[in-house]
C-alpha cells in the first residue's frame, strides 16, 4: 500500500568490512545510501564518487551503482528502498537524484528515524515514515534548484579546489584520523603539515563540508563507536581512549551526533546491524 504517492519496502544498516564489495548493478526502485562512516569509491552511473563519513545517493531506478571500500575500517552505511507513485514526486526525484553531503547533519537523524518507525510498527508508522522521506526528497530538489544560480554565475570559471587544495585537507583529515585520541587543535595541526591555520581550515571545509572542530568529533565519535561494539570495554575507557576527558564530555558530544546516549547505542548496535527491516 502506498501513503502520499511513496512506498517505503525496506530500511537496514550494512557493514562493508575490508575485501566486502557492492558489485555494480541496477534495480526498479529508488534507493538512499547514506554513508555513516568508512571510505572508498562508489560508482554512480559510471561515475567515480570519493566516499566520507555523510556522503549520500539518491539513485533513481535503472541506474548502475556499485561501491568499493578502502583503508582498514568498515564502511557503515544506511540504506532505503522505495518506490514512488505519484508524478509530480516522480519526477522531482528524478531531477535531484546524484550524490549530496549531509552539511548541517539533518538527514542522518531523519533516516534513523524512518528505519525507527519501520521497526517499531507503531499505528499509522508506514504514513508517518512515507511523509519524512517525501520532505526529504523535495529538500533535496530544492538544495539542487538553489544551487543552479551559482552554478551558472561560475560558468567560465573553475571555482572547485585545485589539487594543492584538495592536497592540504586531505593531509588535514589524516592528521585527525592519526592524532585523535590526543589534545590536538587546528593550530596543532597546521604547525606539523606546514600550512596556516586559516588557509588549512578554509580548504579544508570547501572540500568535506565540515569545520575541523566537526570532523575531530566525528572522528572520535566514530571510533567510539567501533570501542563499544566491538569490545566489552567500559564507557569511560573508552571516552579516554579516542580523546575525551571526561566520560561527561564524551557522553554530552556522542547524544549530540547520534541523538541518545553512549549506552543506548551500543545495545540497538548490536541488536540491529544487518538487520533487515520492511514496511509491510
């Protein structure tokens, strides 16, 4: 049965570890990937796409994806499947269907609790769950529509990052990914890899959408996140180990990224991953 012109079939969590693959194919419906943490390269309609941590797909039916991981971390991603009904909804997916950034962090809390409403099946969840995705859909076409203008101003001049540009942030990133248990700032980082902090911090949001402050967090959070699913150590270890002071401080940023507690979100971990969930 669909609700306001949108079938949701199927919301999951998937976990690529190193060597897994998403072989290229296509399907009849809409797809959403959002990718929660790892990295790679995934192919969009034959389209090399870099992946970070809230990078996301719109997919539009009849268009070949696939996904390949890199480095030594799993790939966590969230994904959606449905189907669309109603035309003008149609065709506002098809106009904005490619690849986004999550920028202000909105659409991974939405997606949670799309996949929440799935699995609780509470009355009238496939109505509720059908209405978010429809406002996430039509915010998308409007980031795309807004974007259009600017576009068109830069017709003639290549305004993107340069490689030496691209080359700083991606140094920046990897100093974080290294350093991140340690008391480290952007003066820090900028001071060992030989840029001013203010050129570094500016290249460096221009290319993945976040402040160096955000990407430290999210970086720590998500080694959090490995510490407390895949060892029994306690919260407060933890929190030391991937930098924070405090297990207050911990808990206060980790609710902030995730919306609940440390705790909470080790137990719908593991109860939850690969775990398949259908609105029917």
């Amino acid at each position: 049965m669909n609700h306001h012109g949108l079938q949701i079939q199927w919301a999951a969590r998937y976990e690529y570890k190193r060597g897994d693959r998403l072989e290229p194919h296509q399907h009849r419906f809409f797809q959403l990937i959002y990718f929660v943490d790892g990295s790679g390269s995934f192919t969009l309609d034959q389209q090399a796409v870099p992946i970070s941590p809230g990078v996301f797909f719109l997919i539009a039916p009849g268009v070949m994806h696939g996904f390949a991981p890199q480095g030594g971390r799993a790939s966590r991603t969230l994904d959606l499947k449905f189907n669309l009904y109603d035309d003008e909804l149609i065709d506002t997916a098809l106009g904005c269907a490619g690849s986004f950034m999550d920028e202000d962090g909105q659409i991974k809390p939405l997606l949670e609790q799309i996949r929440s409403e799935g699995d609780g099946k509470q009355p009238y969840y496939q109505a509720i769950s059908a209405l978010m995705l429809s406002q996430l859909v039509y915010n998308l076409a409007r980031k795309r529509t807004l974007a259009e203008p600017d576009a068109a101003s830069a017709a003639g001049q290549d305004k993107g990052l340069t490689y030496e540009p691209q080359e700083a942030a991606q140094r920046l990133a990897a100093y974080v990914e290294a350093h991140f248990a340690q008391d480290i700032s952007l003066n820090d980082a900028a001071y060992e890899i030989g840029y001013s902090n203010s050129y570094l911090g500016r290249v460096f949001r221009a290319s993945y959408g976040v402040t160096f402050s955000q990407y430290l967090r999210q970086v720590r959070v998500e080694q959090a996140q490995k510490l407390i699913t895949g060892t029994p150590g306690s919260l407060k270890t933890i929190a030391w180990q991937v930098g924070f002071k405090t297990i207050y401080h911990f808990t206060r940023v980790f609710k902030e990224v995730e919306g609940m507690s440390p705790g909470e979100w080790r137990q719908r971990e593991q109860a939850g991953i690969r775990k398949d969930i259908y609105f029917d």
